[in-house]
C-alpha cells in the first residue's frame, strides 16, 4: 500500500506568524498524531508570507480520514489567523527516502 499525503497552503501576515505557528503546535500536530496511519507533520516557510504543511499517512485513505478530523481543528484554531484561504490537496507517495520509505505500519 502506498503512502498518502496531504499538503496544505496558505498566506499569512508576518504580524500573526509566531501565533499561528503555536496553534499549529499545540492543536493541530496533536490532533494529527491522533489520525489512523499518521507518520508526520511539517509545516514549512516558503517565503512571502506563504507556508505550506505537508502531512504523511500510510494510505490515501488515511489522509481522508485525517482531513476530516484536522479540518475543524483548523477552522477553530488557526484559520483566523491567515491572510487568505488554505488550499488542500492530497496524493499517493511515489518516491519516499528516510524514515518514511519504512513500509506501512512498520514505524512506532
């Protein structure tokens, strides 16, 4: 079975930054540990007021699932604090290297 992701992007204002970024902590990284098949959370800057969370599952039913369960979370946590709307989208893994190339189910 192959690994599902789901990689979210949005704008922030710099003024809300170190805020959102906490909420992500102590809301969102949670919740997701608590989804079936979750592997890992990274939330990147990319420059211009624009971030990107990748999330890693071990099926793209899984990121579904996990959709469901951390969209709210969001909305009640961290939404507020964007500059724009965040765009999702999820897939299927093609290439994976390091500690998500293990197969499903084989990391603790």
């Amino acid at each position: 079975m192959a690994m599902g992701v789901s990689v979210v992007t949005y704008t922030i204002d710099d003024a809300n930054a170190a805020e959102l970024n906490e909420k992500v902590r102590e809301h969102l990284v949670p919740a997701a540990r608590s989804a079936s098949g979750y592997r890992g959370f990274a939330l990147f800057d990319l420059g211009e007021d624009k971030r990107m969370a990748v999330l890693l599952f071990d099926s793209l039913a899984d990121v579904g699932a996990a959709q469901a369960l951390l969209t709210p979370v969001g909305r009640d946590h961290t939404y507020a604090l964007m500059s724009g709307p965040a765009i999702g989208a999820a897939g299927t893994v093609l290439v994976a290297d390091g500690v998500f190339e293990a197969e499903a189910g084989t990391l603790s």
